[in-house]
C-alpha cells in the first residue's frame, strides 16, 4: 500500500482552480476546509460538500477528469446522482464528496453562511464543527475543541 500525502493547500488550489473554471458549486468543508482558514491542524484528505444536481454533477467529473482522476462509470453515476458520500483514492490526493455533511440541513443554508478566503468557498466554522459533532466519529470528537477554540478566535478577528 502506497502512503498518502498529507492534505496540503496546493491541492485545495488545485481543486478550487478548477471546480471555479468549470462552474462547479461547492464548498470546502471538514477539517481541509478549516485549515484554508488558518487552523493549524492536519488531515490525510480534501473535503468538497457540492451542491446536489444532475448538472453540478456532470461538472464535478468532468473536473475530477481534468485533475488526473481516474474515474470508472459507476462512480462517475454516484457522483452525477449526488451519492451522500463519495471517496475517491485514485487521484492525485484523496479527496471526498460529501453530498449530504451530518449536521448540516441545506447546501443553500451552508453556503448563504459560508466564507470566501482567497479562491476558496470554504463552509462556515459553525457548520464545520456541527457536521463533526453529528457525525458522532471518534477522529472528529478527538478535534472538536480545538477547532471550537479556533472558531472561537478567528469570530474575534473577522467580526
């Protein structure tokens, strides 16, 4: 088995360069989507939240193609149908789709709510966190109060 590189935000740069040229509507979310807002953490993955449609999904793969991802056609059918959860470890970098984030009601409320840094639509703190809190995983528990400790300052800063 082949380690993983580290999350790092030149992936992001490289997700977010093209999903915007292509037109796809999402947000970055999880613990990559807090790290592009300063958190001092580190994760193995991408974590895209989409907006779920048919279109939106034909724009993500042919995205996803572009990137180097290697994309066989029943994945490419739960990704145009807007799977809850798609994994994908046969790219460049691990990235998911997380059509359906625990904790999260809407993709319209999560992005009237979210936070432009740079080229990057990044999901709320606050939905971070309640999508970690909800899905109820150890990993997620174990960062909860340090991202809450983050979200906590970076409110102070950016108002």
């Amino acid at each position: 088995m082949t380690a993983r590189v580290p999350f790092n935000p030149l992936q992001a740069r490289q997700v977010a360069e093209i999903f915007n040229a292509t037109g796809v509507d999402y947000l970055f979310i999880g613990k990559s989507g807090a790290i592009l807002l300063g958190y001092p953490g580190t994760t193995q993955d991408v974590d895209i939240f989409p907006a779920k449609s048919e279109h939106n999904g034909r724009l993500i793969v042919s995205a996803l193609i572009r990137l180097g991802f290697t994309l066989d056609e029943p994945t490419q059918a739960e990704i145009i149908r807007g799977k809850d959860f798609v994994q994908l470890k046969n790219g460049p970098f691990d990235l998911d789709l997380i059509f359906a984030p625990d904790g999260i009601e809407t993709y319209e409320e999560a992005k009237s709510r979210a936070i432009r840094e740079d080229i990057f639509p990044v999901a709320n703190l606050r939905d971070i966190i309640a999508s970690k809190k909800a899905s109820g995983r150890m990993k997620d528990r174990v960062d909860l109060h340090l991202l809450e400790l983050f979200r906590d300052e970076y409110e102070k800063r950016h108002g």
